[in-house]
C-alpha cells in the first residue's frame, strides 16, 4: 500500500512541528513540511499553486497563521485578518482546482466564537454574537474560512474538515512577548522576577476571565485522528478538554511549579479579554473518539521543564519584560 501525501502548512511552528512528528510515526502517511513565509508566502496564489504541484500532496493540513496575544492583535488587526484571510481562501481555492485531494483540514480558533457565549461553548452557537474586540478579526477570518469551507462542499463536494482547538501550550510554544499567549508570557514574566531577585510580578487583568488549556500534542493527536475518519464533514468542530480554570489560578498554579515566592499583583487597567472560554467537546469524541490525555498541571511542568532545558534561546527576551 503506498503512502499518502499530506502538506503541512505552518509545519514548523508550534502545533506544526508535533503534527509533523505524530504522523511521521506513522508508516502510512509521507509528511512535508511548509513552513516560512520568505520561502512559501501563502498569502499569493502562485506560491500556492505551484507548492500543489511540487508536491502533489492526498491531505493538506493547514495550520500556518498570523497570531499573538491580546497585545499583538490589537496592535494589528488589519495585519492578522489579511493574512489569515489571503492564506486561508488560495488554499481552499487552489486545492479545489487542483482536484486531487481527498482531504483538507483546516485548524480555526476558538476567538470566533462571540464575545459572550453560553457556557460551554458549543459549535452550533458561533455565529450568535460578536467576538472578543481585541481578537475580533482574526477570529472573523477564521468564521469566513469555515463558512467558505461550507459553500465549497456544498457546491464542489469539497472533502472538507474543520477543527476549532481552544488555547495551546506546550514545549516549542513562542514566548517572545510581543506576540506570545497566555502561558509563555506568565512563564517568561515569572522567570524573570527570580532571575533578578523581584519581590512582585504584574499581571494583566483582574484575574477573573477564565480560559480553557490545551496541550500542543492532545491537538496534534486529534487532527491524525480527524483525518484517518471518512464520514466528517465541514461543519465545525471543537478540539479542547472540556475544563476551565481562571487566570487567577493559573498564575499561582505557575507561581508553585516555578517555586516563585514573591506576591502577584493585577494591572486591572489591561484589559481580560473574553470572559470566558470552555468547550463542549462531545462532537469530537463522537467524530473520531477524541479525548484530551494531559492534566493541565503535567503539561505546564513539561512545558516548563522545555523552557528551562532552552533558556539560553530566551536571553533576549527578557529586555522586553517590564
């Protein structure tokens, strides 16, 4: 039996590089990596085009995206929707001429979903409201791909599929502070404050918005799992644990695994974001028996533990902290 081809967009970035190695254990499955926008700029068709001709790929997998943290989105919303949209619709458009793939998984966001949803969030409620303002246009590019992704099965029968994981961490995540999430920027922020001695560490916030976690390779697991089902559609579908914890407790949780002993104040004038994200994830564990493996404890201890073992790669980073 040959093997199948899969194109990995974004293949050596965070979620990208433990795809990649998940399916690479796989002898089924022949794996590139498209990664670097100097050298593959998916926001042009042509690059497009021809990287579905270099590599006549069965599946491709897209994970390639401009992102960051609250501060980053709202320091670039034209940027983050541009690009998130160009990359998205000449994928999709590109590879339903191309007419030879039996899959496309795209990965969205869970800042699609409105600013105010019922807790937990389910896939049927996505377009009952605004998102969040700061992360509003990112993840309204998303909302536009997946509906895109809708129409074209609709009217191509395009093999559509349609991920939603919630917030990733883990080893390999980006902690540089102008664009990093949640995790990486409390770890880097509290590394600091016992790097030199600091008796306090501000956060941003009240503390009060809750969030909900998701280890990098529970979500690379769900998409080898999504792919090696025939019976799913475009519709789309949440990826996370089902299980919220406030900032608040995330900061004292990371301030005990790092053995920080200083206090924790709150810059209540930066804003929370979203009030509160939480996922049903009963559709994919019904899709493709999907459940999330690590207790959000371990997995901040190993993502920790990565940092640790690589922070002569984040010296730098440090000026940037406050």
């Amino acid at each position: 039996m040959s093997q199948l081809k899969i194109l990995v967009t974004g293949g050596r970035g965070f979620l990208g590089k433990s795809v990649c190695r998940q399916l690479e254990s796989q002898d089924k499955y022949e794996v590139t990596a498209l990664s670097g926008k100097s050298a593959w700029d998916l926001t042009k068709q042509k690059y497009v085009d021809y990287a579905l001709h270099e590599f006549t790929p069965d599946i491709v997998i897209h994970l390639a995206a401009t992102v960051g943290g609250i501060g980053a989105n709202k320091e670039n919303p034209g940027l983050f929707m541009y690009d998130n949209l160009a990359m998205g619709m000449n994928l999709i458009e590109s590879c339903r001429k191309y007419g030879k793939l039996q899959k496309f998984v795209m990965v969205g966001t869970v800042c699609a979903y409105p600013k105010f949803t019922n807790v937990p969030f389910k896939e049927e409620d996505i377009w009952k409201g605004y998102p969040e303002e700061t992360n509003a246009p990112y993840g309204i590019a998303k909302k536009a791909l997946m509906e895109l992704l809708i129409a074209y099965h609709k009217q191509y029968n395009f093999p559509a599929i349609n991920l939603i994981p919630v917030n990733m961490y883990g080893p390999h995540d980006n902690f540089h502070p102008k664009i990093s999430h949640v995790i990486p920027a409390l770890i880097l922020k509290i590394q600091k404050a016992i790097d030199e001695h600091r008796d306090t560490v501000v956060c941003w916030g009240t503390g009060d918005a809750s969030r909900e976690f998701l280890y990098v390779d529970d979500c690379a697991q769900a998409i080898a799992l999504s792919i090696g089902q025939d019976n799913i559609g475009p519709e789309p579908i949440n990826i996370g644990t089902g299980k919220e914890i406030t900032i608040f407790d995330l900061v004292y949780m990371l301030k005990d695994l790092m053995g920080y002993e200083g206090d924790i104040e709150w810059d209540t004038s930066k804003p929370d974001g979203q009030p509160r994200r939480c996922l049903d994830t009963s559709r994919a564990e019904k899709a493709f028996s999907f459940t999330a493996q690590t207790d959000l404890k371990n997995g901040l201890q190993q993502t920790i533990d990565w940092f640790n073992n690589n922070k002569e790669q984040f010296v730098d980073y440090f000026d940037h902290i406050q």
